[in-house]
C-alpha cells in the first residue's frame, strides 16, 4: 500500500458522503422535479396491436430474432393503448399520473387537427 492509495480512498470516501448528501436533496427535491422528468406520458396515436386511435405508451419489449441460424437480439419500442398493455407492467402504469378529462379532451383535439 503507498500513500497514494491511502489519499485515494480518503478521497473516495469524501466523495461518498458529498453523495450522500446530493442524493438526500435530490429526494426532497423529488416531489417538484418529477413532473418534468416524467417520460411516460401518454400520447395520441395509433394502437401498434389493435390499430385504434387512443392514447398510447411506449413499451420496452425484448425481441430475439434467429436469421439463418445466427440469433440476434434486440429492443423493440411498442406503442400500445390501455387495453393492449401488457398486464405485467401494472406497477409501472401506476407511477404514470392520469390525465384529467380536460387534457384528454385537449389531447383528442389537437389529434384531429393533426398537430401530434
Ligand atoms: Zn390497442
């Protein structure tokens, strides 16, 4: 062991406890800053599985696909509306805030003015 070593886990360990303390105020500061880092809004569009107009989240799947015998794996985004979201991820949905009927409403028509 050289001193070195010993200044660079003195140092670690300094960066351990600022860390700490960063992550304390990022969880006070959660309850205002959550709404702008929500990435899972719902969005107008068309049902990737049943096609109908409603509004959709984007869902992760993973996709294996074997060609020619070589596998090859990938990440493929679905867009799905309520009906069509796989059940699995109920936890999840409940995180997402709902909308109001008045943004629905909005949603619904900036759609058919074709601005989303
Ligand atoms: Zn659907």
């Amino acid at each position: 062991m050289s001193l070195f070593d010993n200044r660079f886990a003195s140092k670690n360990a300094a960066q351990a406890r600022a860390w700490a303390m960063n992550s304390e105020e990022r969880a006070r500061d959660n309850s205002s800053s959550q709404r702008r880092h929500e990435p899972a809004a719902p969005k107008m569009g068309i049902c990737d599985k049943c096609h109908k107009e409603a509004l959709l989240r984007s869902y992760r799947s993973r996709q294996t696909d074997v060609v020619d015998g070589a596998a090859s794996f990938g990440v493929v985004i679905k867009h799905l509306c309520e009906d069509c979201a796989p059940k699995s991820r109920r936890e999840k949905d409940a995180e997402v805030p709902q909308l109001s009927n008045k943004q629905v409403k909005n949603l619904m028509r900036s759609a058919k003015k074709g601005l989303l």
